[in-house]
C-alpha cells in the first residue's frame, strides 16, 4: 500500500470513529414508533436501518410501521383530539408550540450533529436548520391568537364565520431538511388546532424521533404521532388513510401526484410542496464576484439537495466569462467532506440511490454534448471513498430540452445558459414543468422587479437566495405544488371553515 493509501486509510478510519461516538451522543434513545405518547415496536415487528452517507455504516435500526400502525396513531390521534386538544384554547396552545421552541433552542448543537450524520449536510447548515425548526414554532406560536373568525349582522341574519381545524392530519415529509420540514408540518398544523401523524423520510428518520423525546413532557399524548416507515408501506397509508381528513405532503412531483389522486377517494384536502428547477437570472450590471456568491450558494447549499435550488443559470453574455470563471474557481475553494466539520462546504449526498441517480443525469448530459467546466462524477479522492460524494458540477451546452435541465437533478450539479435577448431567455426559464423558486441578480430595481415578475414561479429572491422568512408565503406554481408554508396561509390550510347564520325572525 502506498504511503498515500495509508493516509487516506487512516483518515477514513478517523473519520468512522468520530461519527460512531458522535452517534453515541446524540440518537434519539428510543426508534420505535411514537403513537399516543408512547414508544412502540412496529406491530409486524420489522424494522429498517439508517445508514450514515459519510460513513456507509448504519446509525439505528428504526421500527417500520406499515398500514396497521398508521391505523393505530390516527385512531391516537382522533382520542387526543375528541378528548383533549379539539378544546384547548388558542392560549394553551401558542404555550405548548414555545416550549417546543426552547426545547430545540436548548438543544441546537446535537440536533444539529444529528441531523449532519443522518442526512450528510454540513453541521454548520444543519444549525442553520435547526435554529429555523424552533422559529417555525415561534412565528406559529405568534399567530394563533390572531383568529378569530368574523361576524355579520345582515337584515334579519346575524351571521358567524369561525374557522375549524380538521381533527386529524396525515403529513409525509422528504429527506433533504428533516428536522425544518417537520417543523414546517408539524407548528401550523398543531397552531390550528389538529393533532397528527407525521411520516418522516425512511433515510433520515432520526432527528423527527429525537424532537418528540424532546417535547414529550409538553405535548399531550397523541397530538403528535410519528410512524417512520417506507413511502409505499407507511406513507401510502398516511396519505390514503379514510380517517385522515387533511394531507400536507412534501416530497418529489411524481409521488406528490400519487398522493393527490389518493387523496381523490376521500375527497381529503391536500396542500402539496414539490419540486423545483429554479432559474436564476444574472444581469450584466452586476460585479461578477457579487454573481458568483449568489449563483454558488443558489446551487451548492445543502449539497444541492433543496427543492428551491437555483439549478439553472442564465447568466448575460458580456459577463458570462467573468462570472462562469469565477464560479470554477469557487468550486475549487470549496472543501468537500466531513459534515461534522465546521470548515465543510459540501458533504454526501444523502444516499447510495441519489448518488446514482445524479451519476445517471450526468452520463445523460454527457451524451447530449454538455461541457462540464468543472466536476462531473465522484471526486477522486480516496480518503471519502466511503461516503455518498458528487463533486459540484458546471455544464454548458445542453440544449434546454435536455432531460438533464428539465429534470429535478436534486444535487450539485448547475446548467448554465448565456444570453443576450430578454425574451429568449424568458421564454427558456419558464420553460420546464416546475414553478417552485427563482432568482434575479441585478442591482437595477427595474428589471429586477420585471423580470421576478415575468418568472412563472411561487417565490424571487433579488439579490440573495434560499433566505426564507416566517411570514412570507412559501411554495409553487405548476407542478411545483399546491400551497403555501411559512405563513398566515399556511395556518388556513388545516383549518376548514363554518358558516353559521342566526335567523334573527
Ligand atoms: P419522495 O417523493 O421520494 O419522498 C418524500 C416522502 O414521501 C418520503 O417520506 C417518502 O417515504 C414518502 N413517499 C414515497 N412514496 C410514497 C407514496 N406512494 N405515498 C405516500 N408517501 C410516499 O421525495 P424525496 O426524494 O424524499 O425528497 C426529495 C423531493 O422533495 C424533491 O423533489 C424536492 O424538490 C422535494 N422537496 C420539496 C420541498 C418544497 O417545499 N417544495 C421541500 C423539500 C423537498
């Protein structure tokens, strides 16, 4: 073995070891199903591993509910809600979501560790995650006093328009920010008065079971029920479940559309958070360095595993070459590998299967004549052998139709698009199925605020990226989904309304 070999393969072994006592500080102790408030095995008895995507080991082995599960945590569920939470006032309520907060606030760093080894995100972006889980909380706990409903005295009617919560709701979440989108279900829904069953992603259930322990003394029992569990197994029961009276999904547009049409049987109000293939557009204005920043974080963050990713460029052809060299050189900054690092840039992909899947999108801009001006496989670098690596990836050339631009890659990978007519390029951003995200770079307000408005899609960033902010509606347009999160709306989606009218005669 050579001395380099040797190196690598002490640093691996460095690097295992860290993660197995990391993993000894923070899971959750308990990876059973949380139903009523309580820990339970799986009623088959199965259970399925979580496996590290730095290290390939496996973190726990997890309890993997099926139908009859799913039944039971509902039936939990309506008891809690008929018993208790369907009569507590907006107060009790607005209390039980802040000591969830502090209960995450009081705990940043090792769900933060958590949350790093089962997804593969650097640590410095999980705390970032974290902090924005207990601020959903907060921002929910500030507005559920603020509904009241309305009244109206019309002639010989005086009339009451109260808003109702659904009882039960069923919520299916992704892998890519487990803790964040749990928040983002479970703070609204509970706000409005519904108790729920939450099915977190069968690769990163962890930091979900870690958060009820947390909250388990200030929840009552059976308001929050957690079934981790395969999507066709647990989540298909979730989301068809006759009992289940509201669905919140997220997840990709393809499943997200099987959820829609089980939904039809029962007639379920569903909101649905999907896809992306964001554009962001660059003006020639700006200085190349400001661009190179904004396009870097658009596509790069979270490992480019963000639905609102800004994976498509359209950069104007007279600052092109500046911006596209220095995004190379960027790249070549970046430091790709433990996640538990502070100083990591970029980590694993979540898992084996997303590798793969990303290695497929790239063969195919392979074929389709793309020129990749940096990245394009597995980085070449022994010491993360053991991880779910892809280098960050630059392609010119592809044509639009490409499926390697219209597809949702959800990993590091930009394509990148010059121009120099507005309409042309227009007409090719909104080109694609999705309407999730967008982002303008220019510091000419005019064409900023024409060209946020002239993008089909549900949510501009000018002048940043991926900030979202408790209070600004978030979600998309076509097939990027139905509703909206983060906001007074969202508190409306699992809520249903009543009309009653008072014969004053
Ligand atoms: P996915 O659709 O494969 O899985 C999402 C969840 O759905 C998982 O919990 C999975 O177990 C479950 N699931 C799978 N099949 C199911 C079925 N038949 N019935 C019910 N549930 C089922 O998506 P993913 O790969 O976990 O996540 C990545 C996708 O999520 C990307 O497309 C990304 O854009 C999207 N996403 C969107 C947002 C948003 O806010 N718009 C946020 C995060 C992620």
């Amino acid at each position: 073995m050579s001395s380099d070999s040797e190196t690598a393969t002490a640093r691996r072994d460095a690097v295992r070891e860290r993660h197995r006592e990391t993993a000894d500080e923070v899971l959750p102790e308990h990876t059973d199903l949380y139903v009523g408030g309580e820990f339970v095995a799986a009623d088959a008895g199965e259970t399925f591993d979580t496996i590290d995507p730095t290290t390939g080991e496996v973190l726990a082995s997890v309890a993997r509910g099926t139908e009859a599960d799913v039944d039971d945590a509902v039936e939990a569920a309506w008891t809690a809600f008929d018993e208790e939470w369907s009569g507590v006032s907006a107060g009790r309520r607005q209390r039980v979501l802040t000591s969830i907060a502090d209960a995450i606030e009081a705990n940043v760093e090792d769900l933060a560790r958590l949350e790093s080894l089962d997804n593969g995100k650097p640590v410095s972006e999980a705390k970032i995650d974290v902090r924005g889980a207990a601020e959903q909380f907060r921002f929910f706990a500030g507005i559920v006093r603020e509904n009241p409903g309305e009244t109206m005295n019309a002639g010989s009617r005086y009339g009451q328009v109260i808003k109702e919560p659904y009882g039960v709701v069923g919520q299916v979440i992704p892998w890519n920010f487990p803790l964040l989108m749990a928040s983002w279900k479970l703070a609204p829904a509970l706000a409005a008065g519904n108790c729920t069953v939450l099915k977190p992603a069968e690769q990163t259930p962890l930091s979900a079971l870690r958060l009820v322990e947390l909250v388990d003394d200030v929840v009552p029992d059976g308001v929050v029920n957690v079934v981790p569990g395969y999507g066709e197994e647990a989540g298909a029961a979730v989301t068809g479940h006759p009992d289940v009276r509201k669905v919140a999904f997220t997840g990709s547009t393809a499943v997200g559309k099987q959820v829609m049409k089980s939904a039809a049987d029962t007639v379920t109000d569903v909101t649905l958070e999907l896809g992306g293939k964001s554009p962001v557009v660059v003006f020639p204005d700006v200085h190349p360095k400001k661009a190179v920043a904004l396009v870097k974080a658009a596509i790069f963050y979270n490992t480019g595993e963000c639905c609102e990713a800004g994976s498509r460029l359209f950069v104007h052809e007279d600052v092109a070459d500046d911006v596209l060299e220095g995004l190379v050189a960027a790249i070549d900054d970046m430091t790709i590998g433990d996640p538990l690092d502070e100083e990591t840039d970029l980590g694993p992909k979540v898992s084996r299967e997303q590798v793969d899947r990303t290695l497929e999108f790239l063969e195919t801009a392979k074929e389709d004549g793309g020129e990749f001006l940096a990245g394009g496989g597995q980085p070449d670098d022994e010491t993360l052998a053991d991880g779910c690596f892809v280098e960050p990836t630059l392609i010119e050339g592809l044509d639009h139709d490409s499926e390697a631009v219209q597809e949702e890659i959800f990993g590091p990978v930009l394509d990148v698009f010059r121009w120099d007519d507005y309409d042309e390029m227009m007409a090719l951003a909104n080109d694609v199925e999705y309407g999730l995200a967008g982002g303008v770079i220019t510091d000419d307000i005019t064409k900023a605020n024409t060209t946020a408005r002239d993008i089909e899609a549900g949510y501009i960033w000018i002048n940043s990226y991926h900030d979202l902010v408790p209070g600004l509606p978030f979600g998309g347009y076509k097939q990027s989904g139905i509703g909206r999160e983060l906001s007074a709306e969202t508190l409306e989606h699992y809520q249903q309304t009543k009309t009653i009218n008072l014969s004053l005669r």
